[in-house]
C-alpha cells in the first residue's frame, strides 16, 4: 500500500484516513479492480452514495454511446456538490473533476492477471453484448499501454497530482485488510 505519508495497513488506518474517506472518496483503476464493489462497500460503511462514472460517462446507462463531454462533466460536478459521496471510475478526465472537492482518492493497482479474473467473473453489465464485452477485455488490458486519462499513467498522474489522503493498492488482500480496518467494528488507532 502507498499513501501520501507512510502508511502500514498492517498497523491500522489513522483516524484521519479514516475520516477522509468517510466524506468525499474518489475510486480509481482498471476495469475489473474491483473499483464498483470496493465503493459499494465504503458507501455503506459511511452511509454515502455512490456515484458510478460509467453512468456519466456513457449515454441510457449502458455501453456504445458516449456522453457530451461536456455533459458528463456537469453531471459529475452536480453531484459532488453533496456532503458526503464516494465516486468511482476508470475514467480519470471524470475523476479528475471530482478530485476538486475530494478528502480522499483511493487507486486499485491490480495487476492485470487480476483485473482480467474480476472482468471474466462479472460478465457483460448492463446489456453489454459479447463483442462489446469483449472490446472491453481488450481494452482493459491496454490499461497500461494506453496514454489517456483512463490508463495507468493517468491514474499515476492523478494519484501525484492529489494533496488529499490517498492510496494506493495493490492486491485483493490489502483491499480487503483496509475495508476491514475501516468497518465500525475495528479498532483504529492514531
């Protein structure tokens, strides 16, 4: 895990880790992190609604259209005006609008083998047909060749780029150890 301090999720997550991604959360990283489900569960534990990019992003909440930029960058600013929410997306030119009033951003660095795995259990969403879900596999995996907002080095670039508390994991382990560490259940010390 890398954060913008040091910080062991071994030894807990400070209070005000906790704290920050108790407000306004930003989720990032490739298709098939695992970025939906991390933030569903964040949002419950923190009582916040998610806010999905995919649903901005693209036009009748599917797949094949893409939304007005222009658009979909209102609608993002729209809702972060709320209190509390947590946003999650691999589109960081989305993302990247929601950073501005963010307490936290949180970037799922999977390796592919990884990603892939979550990709192929979830299936075609939202009526996706098996060529688009296939074009999406495809482009997935390019997450790391790829030079956009949307790719590794736009997520690293946003990552660098937040003064915010921030993380960065790595592995379905450390995500699970940090959901864990911040249910209401756990212990979390300073």
């Amino acid at each position: 895990m890398e954060s913008g301090e040091p910080l062991s999720v071994g030894n807990g997550a400070p209070t005000l880790v906790r704290e920050a991604l108790a407000q306004r959360t930003v989720v990032i990283g490739n298709s098939g992190s695992g970025k939906s489900d991390f933030a569903e569960s964040l949002a419950t534990m923190v009582h916040a609604p998610v806010v999905e990019l995919d649903l901005l992003h693209w036009e009748d909440a599917g797949f094949g259209v893409k939304r007005n930029e222009e658009n979909a960058v209102q609608m993002v600013s729209d809702a972060i005006e709320a209190p509390l929410w947590i946003v999650e997306g691999v589109y960081g030119w989305l993302a990247e609008v929601a950073l501005s009033n963010a307490t936290a951003l949180v970037w799922l660095d999977l390796p592919w083998s990884v990603c892939r795995q979550g990709l192929l259990a979830r299936g075609p969403r939202r009526g996706a047909s098996e060529a688009s879900f296939a074009a999406l596999v495809k482009w997935a995996e390019e997450y790391w060749e790829r030079r956009t907002s949307s790719s590794f080095d736009g997520h690293l670039s946003l990552f660098h780029g937040f003064c915010g508390e921030k993380l960065r994991l790595r592995d379905r382990n450390e995500v699970r150890e940090l959901l864990s560490l911040l249910s209401p259940d756990s212990d979390v010390t300073e």
